[in-house]
C-alpha cells in the first residue's frame, strides 16, 4: 500500500511541475512516506528526518505522509520541528496546496507547518489524477481500512473504517492501465478481500477485471480469513488470470492468543479455509504473517504455532516481534513478554519458514515456468521477473541486448537452481 500511496504522491506533484529524482541532493521537496505498523518504522522516520536536517544544505522542504504522519503528529512536531507537512494517508491528494500554503508562508518571512490529518468527506480517488504505469506490473487499491480491531494493529486508526472503491472506477483505472503496458495488476486494501464495491464481493471484481483484454495476471492483498467467502476460493479454481498465490496473515496457531488478538476466528477456522483454496487450486502457494512475542504468549503458544506451520507448509511468510503501538489495547497489556525470549521464538519460526520455502522452490527444478520479466537484474545480462506463484526468478541472458527482448514478456523459463528466497534458471526456445 505505501509503494502505491508514494506513486500516486508523485503523480499529483507532477501536475506542479515537480518531478522525482534519484538523488535527494537536488530535491526541493522530500517526502517521507511511512508505516506505523511496527515500531521500527517509526524511529527509522525519525533517524532519516535528522539525517536530512544535518546533511542536506540547502534544506529543502520535508513532508511526512502515511500512518505515522496520521498517527504522532504532535510527536512528529515535537521530535523535528524543522518537518514542513504532515499528512494523512487520506489527505496526500491535498499535497500540492499544502506545498503551496508552505512556500507563501516563507515568502512572507513565516515559519509555519501545514497539517492535514482528517478523513475527508470526499473520496481522495476521484481527485486524483489518472494513474501513470510505469512497467508491466501495477498496484491498484481498491479498499482502505479496517473494521477488524486486531489488538495490536493501528490500521483502523490511522486508516480509518473500511471503505471500497466503485467497480466501475476500478475497472476503470484497470483499462488506463493495461493501455500503459501493464498485464499484471495487485489488487490492494488493508482488508483486501472486505471488497464491497461489487454486489458479489472480491471474486466479482475478479471475474469482470478477467474479461478484460490484454490483462494476463490478478492478484490481491492483504486478506483475512473472516472474509475469504466460498465465491472467493470458487474464484481461485475458475479464474485462469487469477494467480497460484494467497497472502492469508494467521498471525499465531494458538486459539488461546488469537482471542487475546482479537482476530476472531479460530486456528480451526483458518485451517479449513486452507483446506478449502487447496481442494480448489491444489497447486497453490501459501503465504501468512505471523507476530511474536504479543503479551500473553506462552511457550505452549508458540508451540501451536509452529505446528500450524508444520501443519499448513508455507511456500513464502513474513514474521515479526511483537512492537506495543500506542493507542493499541494491546500495549496496555501488563503480559509484555521480553525481547530476549521475542528474539529466540523468532529466529525458531524463521529457521523453520525459511526451511519450507526452500523446499517449496525445489520442487521447481527443472520444471518449465511462465515468468513475467518485469525488471532487470544486478548484472548488465541479468533479467529477472515472477512465477506465478509469486517466486521471484531470475536468468542470465547470452548478451545484454537480450534484457531488453525479454522485458515486459512472459517467458517460460527452465528452472536450474532453487533457493530459499529466489529461483534462477534459462530461458526455453522463443519465437521473437
């Protein structure tokens, strides 16, 4: 979600004639888009705001934008001062006035701050400009926020309720899309498969986004298990674009701390969802994320959770050490298990994560594999791209010049080498 925010920050500045760069030396502007999720992110902004108060001469103007932005803006005020624009992830449309308001404020000798935090009346979608592709995959939202209230997330504060974008203006955006060269598009929301803007939810979407010409690969995420509805799994064994691939966070295996969560459903409950996507799309690969450490885990916790990994066998998922966000009931908590024990249970789940996406990927070797080239690699010959199920591929062409052949394209490819994060392989005999 933050990758699109920041892309379509960039394409309302254009408007102003500003455009992005490379190298923050020659910025006028600096936005720093963040997360809140995890309390990392955040102290990250902080470090990165003294960094360009110290290094950066002349100082350009600095915006924060995002979740924190929305979340610590008296913090934000009070840590740097020195910080131009603060704004809510709901409000980045209003950008180009906030810079505006900031540049009339210093031809008048005035040192203030513009701030916008509030939850608009009206959709930031239908102000935006049209959206600018810029490769042959795109991220589209079409959901924000959350009802959900997970103990430990701040999403339904920062992001406020949930709320989906019309189908039509979805299906929209979709065809500028394609128009621009895309042929794969993530569907994106803090609750993804929530999607209300079509009567039959996300699998409606889905199938009318399918009959669109020239686009070759669906995706969505970040979905919950209260939501995945018998439409949506039907949807993953009848829609040929939609993708072997789901995103599905557990967060923990042990009932006991799931109710603590607040998730509202059960290690059962997901469990047979699981069962459910696989009768219909056997192939598919599973991804999940998993917090540990909430207070309130136990040893007894973490061991049910590890076998729902065992049980389950992810081919991909992100785990994380619990961080207290305020605001959160969970930070209230007085259970708050230490880092040290947070620091082994992690490097115990990773180890077995990192095990069962290694042999995921192995069973691809010397297997054909459809990949979509959507970026070069480290070296000048280097390609690389993503399988269907979300394996990030990657090919060593004869000559330079073939990047550019294959760029864009989807290819089979021959896959050679399997490791835990990546596939590498050849690229099959091609007509062009």
């Amino acid at each position: 979600m933050n990758v699109y925010d920041s892309t379509r920050m960039e394409d309302v500045m254009k408007q102003d004639g500003y455009v992005s760069t490379a190298n923050i030396s020659d910025a006028d502007l600096v936005v720093l888009n963040t997360c809140h999720i995890r309390e990392k992110a955040a102290e990250k902004l902080y470090s990165e705001l003294g960094r360009l108060r110290r290094d950066k001469t002349p100082k350009p103007m600095i915006a924060v934008a995002g979740c924190v932005a929305q979340a610590e803006q008296e913090e934000i005020a009070r840590r740097a001062p020195y910080v131009d624009i603060i704004v809510g992830p709901q409000s980045y449309h209003r950008l180009p006035k906030m810079v505006a308001d900031i540049e009339a404020f210093k031809i008048q000798g005035h040192q203030k701050r513009s701030v916008d935090i509030d939850f608009p009346l009206e959709s930031k979608f239908d102000l935006l400009p049209r959206v600018q592709a810029k490769g042959v995959s795109a991220f589209l939202t079409i959901q924000e926020g959350c009802d959900k209230f997970c103990s430990f997330c701040v999403v339904p504060y920062t992001r406020g309720a949930e709320f989906s974008r019309p189908v039509d203006n979805v299906l929209q955006e979709a065809k500028q899309l394609i128009e621009d060269g895309v042929s794969e598009v993530t569907l994106l929301g803090q609750n993804v498969n929530a999607y209300s803007g079509d009567s039959k939810g996300l699998a409606g979407l889905i199938r009318k986004l399918s009959r669109i010409r020239g686009l070759e690969r669906i995706r969505y995420t970040t979905s919950h298990p209260r939501d995945m509805d018998k439409e949506l799994i039907a949807a993953h064994g009848e829609v040929t674009q939609l993708m072997p691939y789901l995103h599905l966070p557990i967060q923990s295996g042990s009932d006991d701390l799931l109710k603590k969560m607040n998730r509202q459903h059960t290690a059962e409950d997901y469990l047979k969802v699981i069962e459910a996507v696989r009768d219909v799309r056997p192939d598919i690969a599973l991804s999940s994320d998993f917090i540990i450490g909430h207070p309130g885990e136990c040893d007894r916790d973490f061991e049910k959770t590890l076998q729902l990994i065992e049980t389950v066998g992810f081919a991909q998922a992100y785990s994380f050490k619990y961080s207290p966000r305020p605001g959160t009931p969970a930070s209230t908590i007085s259970e708050q298990i230490p880092e040290d024990i947070k620091s082994v249970r992690l490097e115990i789940l990773q180890n077995l994560l990192n095990k069962q996406q290694k042999e995921f990927n192995v069973r691809f070797l010397g297997e054909s594999v459809p990949v979509l080239f959507d970026r070069k690699g480290k070296l000048p010959s280097q390609i690389a791209g993503r399988s269907p199920h979300m394996q990030a591929v990657h090919v060593n062409c004869k000559e330079a010049k073939e990047v550019d052949k294959y760029f864009g394209s989807t290819v089979n490819v021959r896959i050679t080498e399997a490791f835990s994060k990546s596939l590498t392989g050849i690229i099959e005999h091609t007509t062009f």
